[in-house]
C-alpha cells in the first residue's frame, strides 16, 4: 500500500483508500474523452448546462 494513505499503524483509511484506487483507475481518461485543459472542461460543463436548460431540465 502506498504510504499516504496509510496511518502510523499501518492501517488505511477505507475513504481515502479507495479514493486513490479510483484515481488510479481513471488516470488518462479524462486525455481520451478530448479533455485536455481546465478550460476545456469547464467548455464541456456550460454546454452541457445550456443543452440541459434548453430542455427544461433543471440542474
């Protein structure tokens, strides 16, 4: 187990743990989906918004 994630006893802690195993899991994700900036992130959320307002849909 990685060390920042584990207490002086040598136990994890369940959230945090698993935290990291997601991170690991979707490193590089976000590359293949086009995201490659914060920018185009928050590009991809206010259109999405918009599309979501459009239809009447509120978030």
């Amino acid at each position: 187990m990685d060390e920042t994630f584990v207490n002086d006893e040598g136990v994890a802690n369940s959230a945090v743990y698993a935290m990291k195993i997601l991170q690991m899991q979707m490193e590089g994700e976000a590359e293949k989906a086009g995201f490659l900036s914060e920018e185009d992130i928050s590009a991809w959320i206010t259109a999405f918004r918009r599309e979501e307002n459009a239809e009447g849909k509120l978030i």
